[in-house]
C-alpha cells in the first residue's frame, strides 16, 4: 500500500470520534452537571433563608406588639437570635453562626391615636459554596441575599358607652376620712354630728372631698379613653333623704365633673337613693331613643349602659335609722336595671353593714362591689370602674 492509500484510509476512519467528542465535550458535560446541581442547592437554601427571615420578623414585631420584648433593642436581638436558630436546622448550628455577621435587622416605630405599628425588616447574605464542578466555569462561591418585612401592631378597641353616677351626698358625706390636709378646719364625725369635734388640728378630708377626688379619676380615665367625646356619655344625680337636681346625660365628663365639683362642701341631711336610681333608668333604660339616637349619631352601633351607684351610708329616709322599705325599694329598683341590661357598680364607701349588704346585693356580680374603707381605696375602686366600663383593649394587627 502506498503511503498515499494510508493516509487516505486514516482519514476516512471514523472509529476514535466519540473519543474525541467526548474529550472535547467533558468539560462543557461536568459544568452543565454542577450547574443544575448547584442551582437546586441554591433554590433550596434561598427558599430556606426567606422563610427564616420571614420567621424571624414576624417574632419580633409581634413581641413588640404584645410586650413581650421591652424595646427595639431586645426585638432586633429576638430577631437575629430566631433567623440564626431556624437556619441552624437547616445547615447545622456552625454554619449558621457565621451568618451573625451578615445578617441585619431595621425596625421602625409609628404611633397614632389608635395605637402603635411596628415594621421589622429582616435581611441576610451567605456565600454558598458550590460543588468542584463548577469550579470548571471558575465559580468556587454563590451569594445569596434575602429580606423580609413584617408589620404587627397595637389597635386600641373601646367600647362606647352611657353612664349614670347616682351619688349619696347626705350628711355623714361630711364625716372625716382617714386622711389629712394641711390647716386647720372643722372635723366632724358620726359621734359629734352636727357638731365639729374639738380638735379642729390636724385637718381631716371629708367624705365629700373623698368622693370629689375619686370622681376626678374616674372621669380622667373616661376621658383618656374618648378625647374626641364621641364614645362617652355621662349623667348625674346626688341624692339626701331628697333626690337633688339631676345632671342630665352629654357628651364627654365635663359636664358630671363640674356638677359633681360644685356638690356642697358639708353635706347634710339623710339617705334615699330610690330617686336618684330612677333618674339614672329612665336615662339608661332600653326604650330610651334618646341614648340610642345620640350613640347612633355618632356611628356608634351598639354601647354599654351602666350605672354607679355610691353610699356611705344605709337608707334612713329624713331619719338616722335604717328604713327596710327604703332598702327594699332600692333593691327593686337595681333588679329593674340589671333586667333590662344595665350593669351596675356599687360602692360601699365606709359604709355600715345594712349599707354593704344592700350594694352587694344591687352590684352585677361581685366583681362589679366596691367596699372601699379608706380614700385610697376609693380612689382606686372608681379608677377601676373607669376602666372596666371604657373596656379599652389592645388588638394585635400583622
């Protein structure tokens, strides 16, 4: 054979190309390989950093929402603490460590009149170290970023509401308390009356001072409640033997705070509280369009109804003993209130035990009895009802 017959042959022979395809070709192979394979870890560990990140904001905007961490502060370590942990399960408690310093939390406070909002933005990077055979295109790493943001919040719910204070002001209202004033002044008490004591040093507060500065707080917190007087209706009326001029039901607490301030500095006179319990009914009562209109007005679909009903004494009428069917009148009248759904609070202040046993028996429940035997505690006890009736509550928003 010539030697141009074998070169010839040679080029015709077609035996060697898959080996030579495939040299040519196995690089290109490896990489397309370790990029399909690195491209499912990264869809994977991206899917697993978001949720973590997802996770680790709304913890801690609902801790900020709910008290649970005290300040920014706690909630951005809350943060990063919970997105290190759950990516922890994911790629071992080491790995996950060096993401402390790649991972940051923002949060910002906005506070309205409703309440606060709280917006925590998580956001992380890591470098996902990819397989040898990508090394062949010349990538050794892939960074990966995500970010989340959550938003909780604190909605303030009250509940509208009417109420009515029916007020003993009869004399004892002017016996002396367990507190005292700067000065001198008369003092007066169940054993002197109508008589001061003596001793006119120290000053003792009265019964009636008492009541002004317990009233004061309850109207504070009503008003805290509804600054705007679109949730609050308040009426009055105080009561001796005789049932005093009424204040009728308004808006707001400026009307019963003023009536309730220019009550007599010594009261006189016995206790009936029959009248001023049927004021506060026909005011409250379910058939009232007048309560009702004046909520309706406001867009207020439905409201409470209560009433305050206070004594420090037992019902005498003009007498200084106890009158059963004074007492049985009243507990009538209450039975009324209550069975037309009208929550009563009662408040035995420094009251004798016919006194107790009657406002026990016309409170709505016992949670709702008062028996308050210092100023102090009746400060407290209409701090507490204020509360109770304005219902303030605190709703959680993500």
């Amino acid at each position: 054979m010539t030697p141009w017959q074998e070169i010839s042959r040679l080029l015709k022979d077609r035996s060697g190309n898959f080996g030579m395809m495939t040299a040519i070709l196995l690089p290109v192979l490896l990489g397309a390989g370790g990029v399909a394979l690195d491209l499912t870890n990264m869809m994977m560990s991206k899917t697993q950093m978001q949720e973590a990140a997802d996770s680790a904001a709304l913890a801690a905007s609902t801790a900020l929402a709910t008290g649970k961490a005290e300040d920014e502060t706690a909630a951005k370590k809350l943060a990063k603490d919970f997105f290190i942990a759950q990516m922890g399960n994911y790629m071992g408690s080491e790995a996950a460590s060096a993401l402390v310093s790649t991972t940051n939390v923002d949060i910002n406070t906005t506070t309205n009149g409703g309440g606060k909002t709280f917006e925590v933005a998580v956001g992380s990077t890591y470098n996902l170290a990819l397989t040898p055979l990508m090394g062949v295109l010349g990538y050794q790493t892939m960074n990966i970023a995500t970010s989340s943001i959550s938003t909780s919040g604190t909605k303030q719910e009250r509940s509208a509401l009417s109420m009515y204070l029916a007020l003993d002001r009869s004399g004892s209202m002017s016996f002396i308390t367990d507190q005292t004033k700067p000065g001198t002044c008369d003092n007066y008490t169940s054993g002197s009356w109508p008589q001061p004591i003596n001793s006119k040093d120290p000053c003792y507060v009265r019964k009636i001072e008492a009541l002004k500065a317990a009233a004061a707080v309850l109207f504070a917190t009503l008003q805290q409640a509804d600054p705007d007087k679109t949730l609050v209706r308040l009426g009055a009326t105080s009561y001796t033997d005789a049932t005093q001029d009424a204040r009728a039901m308004e808006w707001g607490v400026d009307g019963v705070a003023e009536y309730v301030n220019n009550l007599p500095s010594l009261p006189t006179g016995g206790t009936d509280a029959n009248g001023a319990l049927k004021d506060a009914f026909k005011a409250l009562k379910t058939k009232n369009d007048t309560e009702r209109n004046a909520h309706k007005d406001k867009k207020n679909d439905k409201f409470e109804r209560f009433i305050l009903l206070m004594t420090d004494g037992e019902m005498t009428g003009d007498s200084n003993k106890w009158n059963s069917g004074l007492d049985q009148s009243v507990r009538n009248k209450c039975e009324k209130a209550k069975d037309d759904g009208i929550t009563i609070f009662s408040v035995a202040f420094m009251a004798p035990e016919k006194g107790k046993e009657l406002l026990t028996y016309c409170a709505s429940g016992n949670e709702n009895y008062f028996q308050p035997n210092t100023m102090n505690d009746l400060v407290a006890a209409f701090e507490a009802i204020g509360k109770k009736a304005a219902k303030s509550a605190t709703r959680l928003t993500n």
